[in-house]
C-alpha cells in the first residue's frame, strides 16, 4: 500500500468515533459458573519493591472474549485461537438491536426477528462480517456484587434459525452481549446449543460473549479485536474497539 493509502487511513480512522466493547476486567465479574474466578493480585507495589506490577489469572474465556471450534469440539483440536489469522476480528460489523424488548431468561431470538430487522433498517451481515446481537442484557445484569450469579446463570438465547441464517451469509464471527452467546439459560440450566455445537464453530466461525456497550452502536461499524495467541488457546480475552 502507498504510504500516501496509509496517511488517507489514519487520518479516516482519527475522525471516526470509537467505542469500547469490553467491560472492566476486575474482581467478581460475571464468569460461567464451571470456570475459575479471575484474580487480580497487586503483587510488586512501590513501597516495598520500587515500582508496581499486578498478577492476573483467569480463564481464556473471562471477560468480553472469544470462542474457538477447539472449545467445544474434540475433532477441532487444529483449530485453536492462535491458528486464526491475528485480523480475523477485524472487519465490518453489523448490529441487531433487541434491548429495547423485556427480555427474561430462556426466551429464544428467531429468524424471522432477525430479518424482519434487516427489513425495517438494512445492512444485512453478509459475508465477511461479523454479526453483533444486542439484548441489553450486559447493561441490566453485569455486576460484580453478589448480584454477577444472575448474569452468569441466566440469559435469552437465539434459535436453530438464527444460527443457520448467519452461518449461510457466510459471516465470520457472531457475538453477542450475554455470557454464552446463542445459548438460552435458566438458573444455570443450558438449552440448545445451534452455534456452539452445529452452525457456527464446527464451520470456523468464531463466537463473541459479553460484549458490551453495543447500545452505543449505529446499524453498522467496523471493528477492531485480535484474540491473544494462546498456545493451543480454546479462546482469548478481548478489547474490541468499534469505530464508526
């Protein structure tokens, strides 16, 4: 690319405004209940070692992350986070914006809410893009009181037809703002699981959780995120940024 291309670019990316779609990485956050608890540890302070630096453990899938098809699926093992291309979260987004519904957990998003979205304001996800639900669950129920159970074990879900849909567009990625994406929950009880286990990563199509701030979002974006290339990584910790 001429370098006059690469100045153009910038200078585009600087107008633009941005969005941060990751919540705070702090203790007691929201986690799924069968993974470990984040820990933060102010390990080397000033006072006593002359200058700071904290510890951190967590599970790849902490916080706003990523899904890879080794997550969920034994014959996948060559498809873990780090043999994704590091721009394979680098594309345009698109939105759907159901948080203005009441949603209470274990109620399923269907095909027909999705393209009778698409109808009343446009941009499809098509191929190469990654698809964004938003619920307006992340914004009602991240907590890190005692009140981050409820996020962790409930949510609203999206159907055999939501997953098919987005899997014939050809996108590359879907994400959304709940704790396990497409997968309806109640009281820690699990549904079906059409993305996780048949549409989406079986066909190398990443899944994107607790996504946040997406009510902040138009229709369309473009997004920026690169998982960590964790050795034999089964997903990554994310901070993807939405310019538009």
């Amino acid at each position: 690319m001429p370098e006059n291309s690469v100045d153009a670019l910038g200078a585009l990316i600087r107008q633009m405004r941005s969005v941060d779609l990751a919540p705070k990485l702090e203790r007691g956050i929201p986690k799924f209940p069968t993974h470990p608890h984040m820990v933060i540890d102010p390990t080397v302070v000033h006072r006593r070692d002359g200058y700071y630096c904290q510890s951190i453990s967590m599970a790849e899938h902490t916080g706003c992350h990523c899904d890879a098809p080794a997550h969920i699926h034994a014959d996948r093992m060559h498809e873990t986070i780090e043999t994704f291309p590091a721009d394979c979260l680098i594309s345009t987004a698109r939105v759907y914006d159901f948080s203005g519904r009441d949603w209470q957990p274990g109620e399923m998003l269907t095909r027909a809410d999705i393209l009778d979205f698409e109808t009343e304001h446009g941009a499809p996800a098509g191929p190469g893009d990654i698809a964004l639900v938003n619920f307006g669950w992340l914004k009602r129920y991240w907590h890190v009181d005692e009140r981050a159970h409820f996020y962790a074990k409930n949510q609203p879900g999206m159907d055999e037809g939501v997953a098919s849909l987005f899997r014939e567009r050809g996108v590359r990625a879907v994400g959304a703002d709940t704790i396990a994406c497409e997968i309806a929950t109640v009281d820690g009880v699990l549904g079906d699981d059409p993305g996780h286990g048949r549409h989406w990563l079986p066909h190398g199509i990443l899944i994107l959780e607790c996504v946040a701030r997406m009510e902040l979002l138009p229709r369309s974006c473009f997004l920026f995120a690169a998982p960590l290339p964790i050795e034999n990584g089964s997903g990554s910790p994310l901070r993807p940024v939405a310019f538009f």
